[in-house]
C-alpha cells in the first residue's frame, strides 16, 4: 500500500536516503488506484509506461542527474493533451481520440522527471460543478461515497484525496479546480489567467481557462506553480512575466489586511458549517494581529450570470469544431453533410455541454449580442474595476470555496441552475482574471470536508502561496 506523503519533499528525501524508489511510489499508488477503482476516478492508467518511467528516473536519481520533480506521481485530467495517449474531455465526441501533439504543461512535468499515472475523469468538456456530467460517469467522493467530488475536476481531486497519486492537475475555469479541492479536502490553485501556457488543452471558454494544481500541501502547488508557468511560444495569451521561484516559501511575517464578504455570513443560501468555519478562522486570524474586515460587494449578484453568459458563449464558438468531420464521432446513420453535423453533433454529446452551446448560440446571435453578450463583457470589465479596487486597500479577500459541503450524488441534476449557483464564490477571481487557492479548513459533522478561498492581486501568487502555508498552520 502507498504511504500518504502529505509533501514532496518528504518523498525526495526518502528517495535520497534509499528507503524508497520512484519505481515502489508507482507500485502503490497502482495499488490503490485498483483498490479504489470504484470511486470511478481514472478515465485510463498508464500502468506499464509509468513503471518503466519510474526505473529510469531510478538511475537518474543515482547518478544525480534528476529533474526537480523527480518521482512526484502526477495524474493529468483529461482535457489535456499528451502525445501519443487518449484525450476525450470525457466526452462521446471524442472517444479513442488520440494526442498527436502533448500539451506544454505535459512538456514540462516530463522535463523535469515527474510520472504520469493516468488520465482522470472530468466533467464533459470540463462544463459542470459535480463531476456528473462525463460520458464515463461521475466521480465519487472519497469521504462519503454517496455524494459528488466536485466538478469539473473531480476526478483529478479524488486521485489526490484517496491517495491514488501525489499531486494531480486540472483545469479551473470559473471553479474547476478550487470546487472539488474544497469539496475532496485537498488544496487546489488556480493561478492568475495567462501565468500557464493552455497549450494542448481542451478548450472551453478561451478567456477563462487555466491549469492548476491539486496537492496536499501549499509547498507542492507552489514548486509545480513554479515548473509549469512561464512564456510559452505556442500561446499568445500567456504572460511574457518572469516567474519567482514560487517553490521556495516565505514565512509569514508582517500582519495582514483581510477582507471577507459579509453575505458568505447573512446568505441563506450559503450551509451553517460553511459559515461557522468561515467565523471560526476570521475569529483566528484577527487574534494573530491582521486586521479583517467585512466587505459587500456590489456586484455579486451579477457574477454568476456574466460568467455563465461569456462562458457559453466561448464554448459554442470552441465546440463548433467537433463537427464529425474532422475527428472525433461520427454518427453511423448520417446520409449528407447536414445530416452529418447535426446527428454526429446531437449523438456525440452529452446534455449539459448542448445545453451550454445553444445558450451560447443564442447570445452571440444577431438579435441578442448586444443585449448579452456585450454587456456581459462590460459588467465583467467593472467586476474586474471593482476586485482591484479592493485589493489596493486589502491584502486578500477571504470567501468560503462554495456555498455547501458535497452534496448528494444526483441531487442537483433537475436543475441546472442551482448548479451554477455553485460557483457564486469562485468565479469572481475568474472574472478578473485573478489568482485564487482553496484550503482546506476541516470537515463538518458528516465528515464531509469543508474549504476556504483566498484572492489577491494578479500576478501576486507569491504573496498567496506564503500567506496560505501560514493559514494551514492556524
């Protein structure tokens, strides 16, 4: 069975001292990936390839010639390309797909001797807060079976949380990856928009995409933060700034200046345990000398529907690609090119992605842009105007993950737009572009585990990193 190394850096010393190899770290984490295999977390496993890989990064560590990760086993989820491997964003469409091309993040994690254990189940073209909405079906939650992981990488969460690897990667577009973070009781980064190459991934909404970590500790996300951000030929979006060695942290010094979102305390929509804990640690904090301060912000009730406006329509514009044309299904009863796009297009995907490309269709069309569209991109430029402004008075802006613990597998499916309420905390950093982290901040009474976020300035990832490795110390 694989030991639980909550860092990486207990895992490098163990390889240094000889009491472990890359190669026995592989063998029990396939363990536990077939013991657990009904938790439905892994799309595919790179079983012998792992194993082969673990023996030469062996040798490389013997004769000192290892990469900085050498040994970590990191699972990918599956939207992101890697050459020679499937990619099917857990979708129909793209069934048996194969890569001919990795993703620059892929690119790196090998450069640096990192192990890919497998491809992990996601949310269909990552469109979902659940996990439910993959052609493979969903994700189970580690801590009680019967509720969900958290979406849309949920499976990338759950590989971390039950031990299945070290250290997993996923996507966080408006909350992809700090919603099941917070929901699997792990810690989950999403860095500020452009500071990773989105290279090689699946593309969902262009403007908001980006990869991000999932680890059990601050020091891990902040060293694979480290490897794989930076300038990136391949991708015009991605930020030209040099990246600090974000894998060596700072202690925590000087007191703070915190805000918190006074709603996450008065909503009745957010649970009774995600606002005692959010109290809990304010109370914590201001008695470590930071200065925390309730906020309301104005616009919250607008951050949903911007999102989710600007995000369905990049994704009809992204998934227009899937065609049966080019690659990915085609549907065997199609007689003419019409009957090709729309039987392939209806067959090949799932509700929730078809759902999301006709309201996109439908705000991008010529009657409606302007009354959606535009103005969505208008309220997001005040969004984005009024979370600086905050953040030149407040170091961090403390919010709850999301507004419930897990909820129970095929609870929330009747109704989409519960769903997207869900990410009433987690899209505002995408919105604006900003970097966020959830933490984990313990469990409610169910055991089922509960998460905070913090926010800050762009490019600041530093600061958050730092700051979050003195939080979990609280």
């Amino acid at each position: 069975m694989a030991k639980n190394y909550t860092s990486y850096s207990e895992i490098k010393s163990g390889l240094k001292s000889g009491e472990i190899t890359a190669e026995s770290l592989v063998t029990g984490y396939l363990q536990q990936i077939k013991a657990k295999a009904h938790l439905n977390v892994f799309n595919e496993v790179f079983e012998d390839e792992a194993l082969i890989s673990a023996k030469n990064i062996d040798l490389r560590i013997a004769n000192g010639t290892a990469g900085k990760l050498a040994g970590m086993v990191i699972a990918i989820k599956d939207n992101i390309c890697y050459k020679g491997h499937k990619v099917t964003a857990s979708s129909k469409i793209l069934k048996d797909f194969t890569s001919i091309y990795s993703s620059t993040v892929v690119e790196r994690l090998l450069a640096e001797d990192a192990i890919i254990i497998g491809r992990c189940n996601c949310d269909e073209f990552a469109m979902g807060a659940a996990n439910e909405n993959s052609f493979f079906g969903p994700v189970k939650n580690y801590a009680d079976e019967a509720h969900v992981s958290g979406g849309s990488s949920g499976g990338s969460a759950v590989a971390v949380q039950a031990g299945m690897c070290h250290a997993a990667i996923g996507t966080d577009t408006g909350g992809s990856v700090r919603q099941p973070a917070s929901f699997c009781g792990v810690i989950g980064l999403k860095p500020t928009y452009g500071r990773i190459s989105r290279h090689g991934i699946i593309s969902y909404a262009s403007s908001f995409d980006q990869v991000g970590p999932l680890t059990r500790s601050v020091a891990d996300a902040a060293l694979l933060l480290e490897v794989l951000a930076g300038a990136d030929e391949h991708d015009s979006t991605v930020s030209q700034m040099p990246v600090p060695e974000s894998g060596s942290l700072k202690k925590e010094t000087g007191k703070k200046k915190i805000a918190y979102l006074q709603e996450a305390l008065s909503s009745p929509g957010v649970n009774a345990d995600v606002k005692a804990t959010l109290t809990h640690y304010i109370e914590k904090l201001r008695a470590d000398g930071h200065t925390v301060t309730p906020i309301s912000f104005e616009l919250l009730d607008y951050l949903v529907p911007t999102y989710y406006i600007l995000a369905m329509a990049e994704a009809s514009s992204n998934l227009a690609r899937y065609d049966g044309v080019h690659y990915g299904y085609r549907s065997p009863n199609a007689t003419d090119l019409e009957s090709t796009y729309k039987l392939s297009r209806s067959e090949g995907f799932g509700k929730e992605v078809k759902r999301r490309i006709m309201l996109g269709t439908f705000v991008l069309s010529a009657g409606y842009y302007d009354a959606y569209y535009a103005k969505a991109q208008k309220v997001r430029r005040l969004i984005q105007n009024e979370t600086n402004r905050l953040l030149n008075n407040f170091d961090f802006i403390l919010t709850p993950t999301a507004p419930e613990p897990a909820f129970a597998l095929g609870l929330k499916e009747k109704d989409p737009v519960v769903t997207y309420l869900y990410d009433i905390f987690t899209v505002q950093a995408s919105l604006a572009g900003m970097p966020a982290i959830s933490l984990p901040a313990g469990n409610n009474s169910k055991g089922l585990p509960l998460g905070l976020q913090l926010l800050t300035k762009s490019f600041d990832e530093q600061a958050l990193l730092n700051f979050s490795d003195y939080f979990m110390q609280l």
